[in-house]
C-alpha cells in the first residue's frame, strides 16, 4: 500500500499506525518458528537457549540432532510412511477435486451450493469430529489399521482445497475456448486436456500442494484411523514430546517448516500465472 503525496495528516498517521498494527502481528506469528529454528542446531540436549548459543559461541551449535533424524531407523520409518501416503492421498485429491469442481462450475447442475457445502465439510468439521467418524466408518469397512484407510482419509481432507482453488480458476475462464473446440470436431476429452486443463492447471497443482500439505501434516486423523505401522512423520512427533523429549523433534520441525515454504511459494508463483493466462494482471 503506497502512500499517495496529498494525503492528509490524519491518513499519514493511520498509514504508519496500520503498518505498525501488520509489523506486531506478523511478528505474532513468526516469532514461534524463529525460536524454533536456532534450537534445532543446539549441540545440547536442551530446549532452551544455552548460554553460548546466547553468545554466539561455535561450538554451542551443532548439526547433531539432524544427524539424528537421518540416522535413527524411527524417524526414517515415519519419514517413509509420509512419503508414502501424502503423494497417493493428493493424486486422489487432485483427480477427485478437479473433477468435482468443473462439474459444479456448470450452471445446469441443480442444487450446486449444497453439494459445494457437502463436499468442503471436511474443511469446516473440527478436526476431531472428522477423526472418529472415520474411525467409526472404517472398522465397520475393515479399511481401520491399513495403507489405504489413511490414504483415503487423507484424500477426503485434501479435497477440498482443489475444489476451492479450481472453481477459483474457473470464475476467469472462457467458456466459448470450449464451445469452439467442439464446433472444430473436438471431443469433450480431447477439449478437456487440450483447451481447459492448460488453462486451469495452475489452480490444479496449487489445490494438489495445498493438499499434500495437508497431508504430511496431519496427525489427529491418522492417529485415528492408523496403526503402528503406518506410523507418520507428525505421529512419531507427538509420540517424541509425549513420552521421550529429543530436540530432534526441532530438527523435523525446521525441515517441514522449510518444506512449507518451498510449497506456499511454489503456490503464490502458480497464483500469478494463472491470472495472466486469464488476463487478470499485466504479464
């Protein structure tokens, strides 16, 4: 927001005080990962800021707790098991949410707003609620305790997010492409990967990454409908401040804390050129 040369005394105090305001919550927020950060890399085994991290002492520092991540047959299982079941469940996600939403992004379908709520539910539902209820569902289903119950458990989160970011990139998109390639000869499928998904494939991998966040994140539902052996990344965490405190756990924090950078950047720079390829900013 810039401040444009004939405001007021009175605009110029709020644009300060308003940047202020931004500065302090910002700060808010951060302030949790910037602590976390430098703990990870303490050559103790301490939680806390010793007195040579304090006094930027070299050898208070240490890359022993990564080590640890890397090298401890718990954490790389877990590690595994993320690998494992965050790609699957956005594949399903991202098949299943593209699909929802060029359908409810047609005027002829009736009743498109209840479906929409029922289909974003997962997002609103707390968590929790969520959990036992597929608790529930799956023992009956005999999915409780497999690979594949957490899959689809993770894929019922993460659809959402694709549903909502694709119907966001349908808003700006023209429908008369599609009408023209049908009047050429094109079939609907061939319209579809030719002419549509080019165009709403920003939208598309951004709903996958927000996803897979939500995937490799998540540890309610998994503790839920999971066993021992598909055991994840953030499970094997709460387990970590449950019963055994290691500061490898800032380690693994700092990883998926970079991970999740990574991602949301890679999703503001999809953002973008999705709205130039529908001409909503200057190129």
């Amino acid at each position: 927001m810039v401040l444009p040369p004939y405001a007021t005394l009175g605009q110029r105090i709020w644009h300060y005080t308003f940047l202020v305001i931004c500065g302090l919550i910002f700060f808010f927020l951060i302030a949790p990962i910037l602590t976390i950060i430098p703990l990870s890399f303490n050559a103790e085994n301490f939680f806390t800021f010793t007195p040579g991290m304090l006094a930027l002492d070299g050898d208070a520092y240490s890359l022993r707790h990564y080590r640890d991540f890397f090298q401890n047959p718990d954490w790389q299982q877990a590690l595994s098991n993320s690998v494992r079941i965050a790609p699957a469940a956005t594949l399903i996600s991202v098949g299943l949410g593209t699909l929802a939403a060029i359908g409810l992004s047609q005027g002829h379908v009736p009743f498109r707003r209840a479906i929409m709520v029922v289909l974003i539910s997962p997002m609103i539902v707390p968590l929790i609620i969520s959990a036992a209820g597929m608790y529930f569902f799956y023992s009956r289903v005999g999915l409780q305790g497999s690979y594949l119950g957490v899959v689809l458990a993770h894929a019922a989160l993460g659809t959402p997010f694709v549903i909502i970011t694709v119907t966001a990139t349908l808003v700006g998109f023209d429908r008369s492409l599609t009408r023209a390639a049908a009047n050429l000869g094109a079939g609907p499928v061939r319209t579809f990967f030719k002419v549509q998904m080019p165009l709403i494939l920003p939208g598309v991998i951004s709903g996958g990454l927000f996803a897979f966040i939500t995937s490799f994140d998540e540890v309610v539902v998994v503790l839920f409908v999971g066993s021992a052996g598909q055991k994840t990344l953030p499970w094997q965490m709460f387990i970590g401040l449950r019963e055994q405190i290691s500061p490898t756990i800032l380690a693994v924090a700092t990883i998926l804390v970079a991970v999740s950078i990574l991602l949301l950047a890679t999703v503001e720079i999809l953002r973008r050129r999705s709205e130039r390829l529908r001409g909503l900013s200057p190129a």
